[in-house]
C-alpha cells in the first residue's frame, strides 16, 4: 500500500503561495493531501492544486506549533511534513525524504537547504548548516551551542508524533526550535544529503545559538537544553513513550493527598521510591503529587499519572497557589534536607504533618536540627542511617524516627516479556549478561570503575561473559570511555556495553544473569528473582543469600554504612571478581539464589509497611 504524506503550509500572512504550490504540484511523490493553515481565507489555489488541498482557518491567540501538533495527530497520512510560504520544494524532495526514512527506520528526516536571495550572510549561513549531516554529528555540534536544523525540512512519521501527544500536553510551543528541541528528546535527526528545500528568507542560525548563554539563570532555550543533557538521555526518553501504556484521560477523585516535595528531579534511587509509593497509594484511593523547582524528565511522571508541579519553590504566593487547587492534603513529604528550609512556609500555609525521610547518610545534620520542631515524624529506610543520625541529633527528638526500609511493588506489565537483550547487543543467546546500575555520580563512579577493573579479571578466563553498565551522571564519560578501552583491549567492540539512563531498566534485570549494585537496585533485581552481588558505599562485596541479608537490609544493601579501613581498591576488585567468577560458572546456584531473592521480597520487602504508614497518617485526619 502507497505510504501517504500529509502537508502542513503555514500561511499567516497574504504572502503570494504560487511559487510554494506550484512547487507541491510538481512532486514526483504524487499521494500527498494538503493543508493551509491560515488566518483567513486564501483566494487562487484551486488553479494550481485543484482538489487536494483544505484551507484551516485558526484564531489569530492560537499557539500555531501548539496547533500543528494536535491538528497532525488526527490526519490520515502516514507522513507529515510542515512548510512555511514561500520557501519551494525539489521536485523529489518528499520522494527522497520517505525513501530514505523508511530505508534508515527513521521517525524524523530532514535535508540540506538553500537561499533563494543574494544575502551573502544567509547563504553561508545554510551552507554552514549544510556542513552537519548525520545524527552524531548533529547532536555533536548541538552539544556545542549550535543547532543546524530547521522544522520545515523536517518529514516526520505520524505514529511518532501521535506516541508523543499525550506527554506535551501543557508544553507551549512558541517558535520552531521549541518544537525541535522537543523532537530531539526523542530522536537523533539526519538530513538527506541533498539540497531539496529552498527557503525566501533564512531562518538559520536561530537566535539561541547567537545568544547562547550557559549561567545558571539563564533562559536560552538551547542552553537548558544541553545543561539538562537531553541528548544524552534520547534513548531513555524514546523507551518512555513507546512504552505501550493507556494514559489516564480523566481526574480521579482521590479520597487524600499527599504532597512531596523535592528540590529537583532527576533519575535515580529517590524518585524511584516515590513513584513506586505512588502507585500502591493510588490503590488506596491515596494520590501523591510533586512540587519541585526542576525536572527534566516530566514524561516520566506523565507515564505513571503522578501530578508534577515545576516552579520557584521559594516563591511563596506561586506556593500558596500550587497548594490552593490540589485537593484534600493530608499530609507533606520531603526527602532532601535542601528543601527543610520550607517548613516554616509549610507550616503557616497548611496544618498537616510534615513527613521527613531520610535516604541515606549524606544528609546535614546541622539542617535537620535546624527544623526538627517542625516534622512530626522521620523515616529512615535503614537501620544503619537511623542509628547514624541518633548519635548526631539532640535526643529529644528521637520519638519521632521510624525505620521503614525500601520496599518495592513491581507491575508485570511493564517488564518486557520479549526476549530481546541479546539480540539487541549482538551477542549469543547462550552468552552471561552482567549489569552494573547506579547514578554514575560522586562515589558511585568509583565503584562502576572497581567493578569494570574485575570484570577485565573475569573476562580473561570467560569469552562468553559480558557486561551492561547502566545509569548517568557527571562521571559518565569517563566511564564510558573506560568501556570502550577494553573492549579495545580485548578486540572485540560488543564486550561491555555503557547504555546510559534506561527507562524499562527492569527488563534488562529480567533478561541479565546476574545484578551488582546497591539500594534499590539491588530489591529491584531480587523482586525478579535473579541473583545479586551488593556492591555499595561502605565497600564491602556480599553475595546477596540467607546469611547475609538482615545485615544488607539495615545498610540499605552496602550503601549507608562506611568503613574507610575496609575501602581497599584491590581487595574490593579481587572480592568482586571471585563471586562473579562463582556465580557465572553455576547456572544452579544462580537460579536457587534468585528464588530465594524473589521470596525474600515477597514475604518482607514489600510496601505493606510504608503504605500502612501513609494510610493511617491519612486516616487520621480525614
């Protein structure tokens, strides 16, 4: 069946359209429909075109991108392409931009452009854009402050666009790189290596580019774009929304709510549990939404139907605000000592408790003294963090501390049941897939290198062994590039795979033979039944087993107890390599320690307890 191409013109103004539809006509891809999107009616198009086009008529208040986007999604076209008048076509553009899309597997495309004017400036300006052709180089250059794209070269899929509908729904779309820039969380663009599209006016280089300012109140759209490494996390983003999932169209009335508030989100251990409470509250008609000052990844949140409110936190009437139209607040969470400093704002807006839970033992104690008076309890998710904090706080308030360690829900319908990891990776289905997972920041990047260092150890004796190191952060290249140095050393480029932040991470676990990490990832990878080396920040290396765990549970697996004697890099990598060393060679023990793991969190690891706490909490307040 012939693919269709759906055309978007933009024709805001009586700019004469002759040339750009004449240029339409003339296409050597003949299944196309198109649309005039207009302020008024627009006379002498019929002569040209004749029966293939409709003329949208829009309110001149209408955010036109925020228009296209929604108006796209309900087109019969398998393509979508915008076009802005008086900029032409090349006869095959359309042609070669799907041919060369469909023969890529590409959801977006563009091409090289030229001037149609003698302005010397805007034709080195495209014959500068023309120089960034495919999606590494482009994305390289972005990184860089310069963006060589513009919307109307792009031809797009329209299952693309209609996968990312549901997550942009309260984005403002006010010019073209907004729109770019959203397309680019998602996809890497190339161009096809030709000039098929002619433009009157140069709209390169965009003015965030000539702008660029990277200090941190800036507002350069391009500037936040890259301090939030967006391209950096395209793959992640991607995985979210094709992660097939009905997306809640209508307001639940929730029975209560609590409000969490964190100084920023981003990915890791922390937003993990709060995600996963939120959707066992959800069952207890309990709703949990957030108040923070930044988030970059806001899809996430769209996935799971947690309300997300993004704003100056010490803004106190956007505060007030936010509060006056979230319905039934029960209670307020906080997670970070940096967002104690609001209690006393909390306190004069809403009567509710304040909830403090501390994560691990990198908190100042100084800060949490400081507005103790003002939370009315404090939950530690281990026994180690509780016990740290008693020794350093005033003792009047230790009525006030809970321990409540990480438990964990799993949903089935978001691990993939697919086998696909190693098909993916290259690599044969009779192959031992290792992974190693945390936020690639602070400590937690010396211990990915320790563990990289023992699998060179391990790989030395197992050809069939690889590893996956999964997660970001400000150490991420150095990591990645010491990936790419053994696979160098090893001579082969599918030895260790750095895959960067992944969204359905728990399918990898699902699909791997063996989990090292810490915390959450280390419950993660137990709930499904798979073998775990807890590997934290206090150094030690245990085999996850019966003999072990209550001591791994009270130190949140190795990750809040330290002991600076024991920190040994050597004896740590010579630890790590004889346990995986034992694990890999006995598929038995691997899967005995697995189903001891997934009814070790079945029977104690579950969210009974925290729930229980949040519903009575509720409860008694109503």
């Amino acid at each position: 069946m012939t693919s269709k191409l759906n055309i978007l013109l933009i024709a805001l103004d009586n700019t004469d359209l002759s040339n750009t539809l004449t240029s339409i006509s003339k296409q050597t891809f003949t299944n196309w429909e198109l649309f005039i999107i207009t302020f008024e009616k627009t006379d002498n198009i019929s002569n040209i075109i004749k029966n293939k086009y409709q003329i949208i008529e829009i309110n001149e208040k209408t955010s036109i991108f925020n228009f296209l986007l929604s108006f796209s999604s309900s087109l019969s076209g398998d393509f979508i392409t915008l076009m802005a008048n008086c900029d032409i076509n090349d006869p095959k553009r359309f042609e070669k931009q799907i041919s060369f899309m469909n023969s890529n597997n590409l959801n977006i495309c563009s091409c090289l452009e030229a001037s149609m004017n003698n302005n010397i400036y805007e034709k080195e300006a495209l014959i500068e854009s023309n120089k960034f052709i495919d999606s590494d180089n482009i994305n390289s250059v972005i990184s860089a402050s310069y963006l060589p794209l513009d919307l109307y070269t792009f031809v797009l899929r329209k299952n693309f666009l209609i996968d990312i509908l549901p997550y942009c729904t309260h984005c403002i779309f006010d010019s073209e790189i907004d729109l770019i820039l959203y397309f680019l969380r998602f996809e890497k663009i190339s161009k096809v290596p030709e000039i098929l599209y002619y433009v009157q006016k140069s709209r390169l280089p965009h003015k965030e580019c000539l702008n660029y300012c990277e200090s941190p109140r800036t507002t350069n759209k391009l500037a936040i774009f890259n301090r939030n490494k967006i391209l950096d996390n395209q793959s992640y983003f991607k995985e979210i929304i094709t992660s097939k999932k009905n997306l809640s169209t209508y307001c639940i009335e929730y029975d209560s709510t609590i409000v969490t508030i964190l100084n920023s989100v981003n990915i890791g251990g922390t937003e993990s549990y709060v995600i996963n409470l939120a959707n066992r509250l959800k069952k207890e008609n309990i709703q949990l939404c957030i108040l923070t000052n930044e988030c970059f990844n806001k899809e996430l949140f769209v996935f799971y139907d947690i309300p997300i409110y993004i704003f100056d936190l010490k803004n106190i009437d956007k505060f007030k605000n936010t509060l006056s139209i979230i319905p039934n607040i029960k209670l307020i969470q906080i997670h970070m000592d940096k967002d104690l400093y609001l209690c006393p704002m909390i306190k004069s807006i809403l009567n509710v408790p304040i909830i403090f839970t501390i994560h691990g033992i990198y908190y100042s104690e100084k800060i949490i003294q400081s507005y103790s008076n003002y939370l009315d309890e404090i939950i530690f998710v281990s026994e180690y963090s509780k016990k740290y904090y008693s020794e350093l706080l005033e003792k009047s308030y230790i009525h006030k501390y809970l321990v409540i360690p990480n438990g964990i829900e799993i949903s089935n319908d978001i691990i993939s049941k697919k086998s696909f990891l190693k098909k993916a990776l290259g690599i044969d289905e009779n192959s031992i897939i290792l992974i190693y997972c945390s936020r690639l920041s602070y400590n937690k990047s010396k211990l990915a290198l320790l563990f990289l260092e023992s699998f060179k150890k391990v790989i030395k004796k197992n050809k069939n062994v690889f590893a996956i190191i999964a997660g970001n952060g400000n150490y991420a290249l150095s990591i990645k590039n010491l990936c790419q140095n053994i696979n160098k050393e090893f001579n082969d480029n599918n030895k260790v795979f750095f895959l960067g932040n992944k969204f359905n991470i728990l399918s990898y676990y699902f699909e791997s033979d063996l989990i090292i990490g810490t915390g959450r990832v280390a419950i993660e990878a137990m709930s499904l039944g798979k073998p775990v080396i807890s590997f934290g920040s206090n150094g030690h290396v245990n085999i996850v087993d019966n003999s072990n765990i209550e001591t791994l549970v009270d130190s949140n697996f190795g990750d809040h107890s330290f002991n600076p004697e024991k920190f040994n890099d050597e004896l740590i990598i010579n630890k790590l390599t004889e346990y995986i060393n034992l694990l890999i060679n006995s598929t038995e023990n691997r899967k005995k320690l697995g189903l001891w793991n997934k009814s070790y969190i079945e029977n104690y690891l579950t969210l009974d307890k925290i729930t229980n706490f949040y519903l009575n909490e509720c409860k008694a307040r109503n």
